[in-house]
C-alpha cells in the first residue's frame, strides 16, 4: 500500500497540484480502505477538511496507480 507520501508525489507529479493528507484520509474512507485515526483529531463525527469534488479524481487514479482499489 503506498504512503500517504507517495499518493501525494504521484499527484503533484501528474497533476502539478497538491493536496493535503486529510483529503487522501477523507477518500480513504469514501473507498472503503482502512486507515488510522488521526491522534489530533477532535471529533469523531465531523470533518473540518473533506476533500473538495475537484481533487476527487486525482486522488482516486493515484489509488488505482498503487492498486489500492
């Protein structure tokens, strides 16, 4: 499984944009992967930075890029 590093590399690489290690945690979730909780995370029930619909895509094709789904 590939680094919270990695997915953002690959997406900085392939897209030139950068995304935040909240948003990967944030589709982690919407796809169903396992991931750690955060140990600075305040609530479990809300989400103060959930990944825009724009970087969606991006993120999920670095998914599929390291067979992550």
């Amino acid at each position: 499984m590939a680094t919270y590093k990695n997915i953002q590399k690959y997406v900085k690489d392939k897209y030139g944009n950068s995304i935040k290690t909240c948003w990967i945690a944030d589709m982690k979730e919407y796809h169903g992967l396992k991931k750690r909780i955060a140990p600075n995370r305040i609530s479990m029930d809300t989400k103060t930075n959930p990944c825009p619909k724009d970087k969606m895509d991006m993120i999920t094709e670095a998914f599929k890029h390291f067979n992550m789904i």
